[in-house]
C-alpha cells in the first residue's frame, strides 16, 4: 500500500507498508515514528486493521466491503485524549466506471 498523505499546511508525506494479511506487525516505510499495521482477514468481505505507534495500538478498524462490492466501509476506533473511544465511519463507494 502506498499513502500520500498532504497536510493542511502543504507538503506531502509519503509512506509505504507491504506486508501479508496475517496478522503481523509490518513496519510503515517513510514516517518518522515506529508504525506498524496489522492486517487479520475475518471472512471473505472483511478484516480488521491495527495501528500501532511506537509498539502501542493507537486505532484498530474494521474494514468490510459490501456483497454487491459497491461500498467499502471502515470503522475505526480510536481513544480520546480523555481515554473514551472515538469510533468513525468511513464509507467508500464505487463509481459508475468502477473506479
């Protein structure tokens, strides 16, 4: 996977991970802290993502892509500077060109 990330402020930040759905830690090339993810598929539609930083899980998610393959949608959890979780959806849907 590759990431683009471009701040607010300008720039871009450029990252990339490879690894397997295993569920092991793979480290994120071009980031200055210690990322890692883990990918663990749960069925044939869904998988469920952990991000570490620094060896600590700073957000999990789950990603799970529709029957019809027209949405892709993630929850992720992360915890709030109070220590409650924040949960946030995100959907992805397929465009009429299928891209």
């Amino acid at each position: 996977m590759v990431y683009d990330l471009i701040p607010v402020r300008g720039g871009v930040t450029h990252m990339e991970w490879t690894g397997r759905f295993d569920g092991r830690d793979y480290p994120v090339q071009g980031v200055d802290e210690v990322i890692t993810y883990a990918y663990t598929p749960v069925d044939a539609r869904t998988m469920q993502v952990t991000l570490k930083v620094d060896g600590r899980v700073a957000a999990d998610a789950t990603v799970v892509l529709a029957p019809d393959g027209s949405t892709l949608s993630t929850d992720t959890r992360v915890l709030d500077p109070r220590g409650g979780n924040l949960v946030t959806r995100t959907v992805y849907e397929r465009q009429p060109n299928g891209s």
